[in-house]
C-alpha cells in the first residue's frame, strides 16, 4: 500500500496539478458564455473539460521527458523536482505516460468531433502538437521565448473559442474577447515557472522570455498580464455584446488575491516563494473564470 501511495505522489507530481486551472478555466468561460445563448450540452462540456485537462497532463509529461533529455532540468533548479531528471520513473514510462495522456484526449476530442463538427479535429490537433513541441522537436519553441504566446493563443483564444464552438457550431467575436484575459492569467502561470527558473534556463541554454527580458522586466511583464486581464474584462460589455453584461464585472472581485501575488513575484526570488506564486497564480485564474462565467451567466 505504501508502495502504491508513492507511486501515485510521484505520476501527480509529473502531472503538476498546479498548471491544470489553466486547462479548466477557459472551459468553463466558453461554456457559460454559449449557455447565455439558451445552449448547454453536459456532454460536450465533460468532453472538452476531459479533452482540456489530459492535453495539459500530456504536455507537462512531455515537458518533463525532453527537459531531461536536454539537461534543462538540474539539480539546482528551484522549482519541484521533475520525475525524469530526478530519476523517480524511468524516460521510457514518462514517455508511455505522455501518450496515454494524449490518447484520454483524442478520445474525448473524437466524441466532439462526432456531435460538434470536424473543425474541432484542427484544433485538437494543434493543441497536442503544441504540447509536444514547446520543449521537444528539434526547434522548440519554449526554448526561443516563445511559450507565453503559444499559451495565451492555446489557452485562451483556441481553448474559450473552441469550447463555445463546441456548443454552438458557429463562431462570433465575443469568445475572442473573453479569451483575452483568460490567456493572459494562463501565460502568467508560464512567466512564474520561467522567473524562478531563469538561472537553471539561462545555463541550460533555454532562452525563455524571461531569460530574454532580464528578471525585472520579466517582473513587470507579470503584473502588466495581471492587471491587463483585469482590465479588459469589462470590454465585450462596453462594445455593446447581445450575451454579455455588466455583471461579468464579478470576475473583479478576485482582484484582492492577485494584488499579494504580484507583490510576491515582483520582490522575491527564493523558491519557496515562487513555488506559492505560481500554485497561487493558478488558483485565481480560476476564480476570476469561475466568477466571470458566473457573471455572463448572470447575464
């Protein structure tokens, strides 16, 4: 039995449920926002939130097998130890993982594409292709400093659009807008993980953006995608969208938890603190989406 309790503590720090609000999140906001429109399917939703959740299991174990691979995870680092580096399962079952991680996802994404339409195929697709290639490939793009947008357009814009179009069938401007702060709080969990681990990144040859930017303005960028997700909550509203209301503005109320955060990341630098920035980063992503997807159905 202790054995098997090892076990399991060893695969859910693989899949570090820290990063998963970042997977439900933008679900539940594309969601409420078709159900504003008198649409709501459970099974499509509990599709996508499967869908949603094993492509973010399937990244984050591919993250851990090529990290290792590439020697960017040392024994320095201040982050969680990772499950390959430190030698706790071995590549091969990391690697087997991964894919049966990816494989929940295709199933879930193929009953979407059965009720739904074939667009949802592309964007499936992508997604897992996404995952694969931020730290593997022979040019991953997490290593060029490109990871925040592939996460904002990734977890914001493909995950709020597609999950509304997964309701729906049909597109409008509106998920777009409402995608803009959730991708930007979902990219501020990467921008934890990467300004905590700039010293190990920066040895390892992994040019992150905060690699790039240098701490303090890495610092910056932060709180900028912070507050910016807070300002821009109000603008569908404002430009006069049929479904959504001023009641979105419940999403301010998780205002009080961000302030601390961001004071947090902008002062400290052991990992400790950092480790609690990012695991509190994830939890207000989803109370701001949780209280806005209440206001847009309050709406």
């Amino acid at each position: 039995m202790t054995d098997r309790s090892s076990a399991a503590r060893i695969w859910l720090m693989a899949a570090r449920p820290r990063t998963l609000p970042a997977a439900v999140a933008p679900v539940l906001v594309g969601t409420a926002l078709a159900a504003t429109e008198g649409t709501f399917h459970p099974l499509v939703f509990a599709a996508a939130m499967i869908g949603a959740l094993f492509i973010q299991v399937g990244t984050n174990l591919s993250n851990d097998y090529s990290d290792a691979r590439r020697g960017a995870d040392a024994d320095d680092r201040l982050g969680p130890v990772r499950v390959t580096a430190g030698g706790l399962v071995p590549p091969r079952q990391v690697l087997i993982a991964t894919y049966v991680a990816f494989g929940v996802a295709v199933l879930a994404g193929s009953y979407l594409i059965a009720v739904a339409g074939w667009e949802l195929l592309a964007v499936g697709a992508a997604s897992i292709l996404a995952g694969v290639l931020y730290t593997g490939g022979p040019r991953p793009y997490g290593y060029e400093g490109l990871g925040e947008v592939f996460v904002f357009l990734f977890f914001g814009v493909v995950a709020v659009a597609g999950s509304y179009f997964a309701q729906v069938e049909r597109l409008e401007w509106e998920p777009f807008a409402l995608a803009v702060p959730v991708g930007l709080l979902a990219a501020a969990i990467l921008v934890v993980n990467n300004v905590r681990d700039l010293e190990t990144d920066r040895r390892a040859g992994k040019r992150t953006l905060a690699v790039r930017l240098g701490r303090p303005r890495a610092r910056g960028l932060y709180g900028a995608m912070v507050y910016v997700a807070f300002l821009s909550v109000p603008v569908p509203w404002l430009a006069g969208a049929d479904s959504v209301g001023p009641w979105v503005m419940l999403a301010w109320l998780a205002l009080p938890l961000a302030v601390p955060i961001v004071r947090i990341v902008r002062n400290r630098t052991d990992g400790p603190s950092l480790n609690g920035a990012l695991a509190r980063t994830g939890q207000l992503q989803l109370a701001f989406c949780v209280l806005l997807s209440a206001g847009l159905l309050a709406s």
